[in-house]
C-alpha cells in the first residue's frame, strides 16, 4: 500500500474565454488537492473577455485561499499560459515538486490527483502520469498514444484494415486498458510532470500555439531518459475542445498544421517532415480510391488534403527564400 504523499503539487488551469468552466475545474481540483500540500494557479491566458475580472471576483468571493488568478498578459498558447503559470511557482515563491496541468474542462473524481502523486513519488523515473479521461456520458476518450512517425501517418491517412493491421505497432492511439501502462505520450487535459522534468527540458516549447506541444515535450524527456505512465485509476471527466471549438472546425485552421510540421523538422529533420506528409498524401489518397469504391463518405474536415500539401509547399518555399534579402518581408 503506498504511503500519503508529501509532495507539494502545483495545479494549473489554463483559461481561454472559459471561466464558467474553469471555476467548475478548479472547484473539483480543490475537493481533490484537500489533503495535499500545494496550490492551484489559474492562468487567463489574455481572453479579453472579462474572464480575468470574473475569476478573480469569484475565487475572492468563494473564499478559495488556496487559488489565486494570474494574467499571463499575452495568448501564446497553450504551452505558453503552462510556462507561465510554472513559473510563477507555489503562492509562497517556492518551487512544487510537481505540476498538474488540467484543462479548464475536465473535472478530476475522488482520488484522481492524488493517485498520480503518489505514482510519482513511488517511481522516480517516470517524469509523466496521466488520467483516464471520459466524457459526460463516461466514454472513453483517447488518453495515451505512441509517437507520430512516417508510419503512422500513412496508416492513419489510409484507414483501412489490412494497412493498420501491418501497421498496428505504429498506431498513434493505443487501445483502452484498465491495466497500468507505459506509453510514448499522454493527453495534456489532466497530466501530472515531474517538476525536475520541466528543469532539464526547459518546458513547452512556445513556437507550439496549440497541438503537438506535450507530444514534442514527451519526446525531449524520452529521450532524456523520462518514462511516461498511464493510470487508469486516475479518472477525470472531460468535455473536450471546448476552448478550442475542434469539434467544430469545418476546416483546420494553419496552427494545427504549422504545429504539425515543426513537430517533425524540429524532432526528426526537415527530410524526415517532407516525408511525414508524402506518406498521409499516399495513405489519403489510398482512402479516397476505396471511398469511391465502396461509396463511403469521409469525415475528415473539408479541404483537409489540399491544406496540407499547400502549407508544405509554402513552407519549403519560405525556407528556400531565407537568407536572402527579399526574404525580409515574408
């Protein structure tokens, strides 16, 4: 049986244009950091909306001593607004032992902080444990994946059964398991970092405005020698992209692609990202022949294929034009 935790926990919830949710978030964090040593930090990263003051208002009304409300002054994103709210430490100025960073619309149950903590404090290697998230009607909602590799993309682009069968050790999204797991990477909605972690990585890198960003910071620990766990005992209900509006994107918008590419050019090379995306262009176009075929219609958001090619090839071009005076501009 493992012992109570004597870490001090850092929560952080990011706000962007939320702050209904957000109080709800930080309600359920405080039932759950009862017991812990530590504080919740709420980040408004730059809503603009008012958010900030209603906040503010609210925690001061609601006597949360243990919440305080930061403005982070800029909307960098999201690896910015957790930068920032790691930076300002614990409300006594001391630095947590660990951060737990949860999205403004996902709500831990009983023990769902607690157990990560006391994860870490009993295995030291592992700098990342994460919850099981389900929605509001208690359905999964994908947690713990592999890395992205040239593989993958085709396999993903491609969807069809005897290519993911072929390519089933390269599958992004791991399948559900109620068995404690080591994984490449797990979703940032309700994920508990080693605070040393964050030291040697130097946090979210900050070119990521949204997506990829607790990826590529998996991947720099990963290869710092860090292991990332999944633990389903940890649940938290989540509503998901509720800040981002994801769910309703006709189209994906240029900081998802923009996000994706630098993941590969910065990790694996810029010939290495040419040929992340000649993979998902065969693998689409492998999906549409059978589309045609067997008359299915496609769920991917409209334009998908041709947005990823036009902003590769803008991409490359914007990098052939560096250096050069004329470059200046762009």
């Amino acid at each position: 049986m493992s012992q109570p935790t004597k870490a001090r926990v850092l929560t952080i919830v990011l706000n962007y244009r939320t702050p209904e949710l957000t109080l709800r978030s930080v309600e359920a964090a405080l039932r759950e950091m009862e017991g812990l040593e530590g504080g919740i930090t709420v980040v408004d990263n730059d809503s603009g909306d008012g958010s900030f003051e209603k906040l503010t208002q609210a925690v001061r009304e609601r006597g949360w001593n243990r919440v305080r409300v930061l403005q982070s002054g800029r909307n960098g994103g999201y690896g910015a607004g957790n930068n920032f709210g790691v930076r300002q430490g614990l409300p006594d100025g001391s630095s947590p032992d660990y951060i737990y960073i949860l999205n403004s619309d996902a709500f831990p149950e009983p023990g769902a902080i607690r157990v990560l903590a006391e994860y870490l404090d009993a295995h030291p290697r592992v700098g990342f444990a994460g919850s099981r998230l389900h929605g509001e009607d208690g359905a999964y909602h994908q947690t713990a994946f592999r890395f992205p590799t040239v593989f993958s993309e085709f396999e993903t682009a491609a969807a069809t059964g005897p290519i993911s069968r072929l390519l089933r050790r390269y599958i992004v999204a791991l399948p559900e398991t109620d068995e404690v797991q080591e994984v490449d990477w797990l979703a940032g909605a309700s994920l508990m970092v080693r605070h040393r972690v964050l030291e040697e990585t130097g946090g979210f890198d900050e070119r990521f405005f949204l997506y990829f960003e607790e990826t590529d910071l998996s991947l720099r620990a990963h290869r710092a020698g860090w292991q990332s766990v999944y633990l389903p005992e940890s649940r938290v209900m989540h509503i998901g992209s509720v800040s981002t509006g994801m769910k309703s994107w006709k189209r994906i918008p240029p900081f998802w692609f923009d996000s994706r590419l630098w993941y590969f050019t910065k990790n694996h090379g810029v010939l290495y990202a040419a040929l992340a995306t000649l993979a998902h262009v065969a693998g689409a176009l492998i999906f549409r022949s059978r589309r045609l075929v067997q008359r299915k219609r496609s769920d991917q958001p409209e334009r998908f294929l041709g947005d990823l090619v036009s902003h590769a090839l803008r991409c490359a071009w914007h990098r052939r034009l560096v250096g050069r005076p004329e470059a200046a501009s762009i």
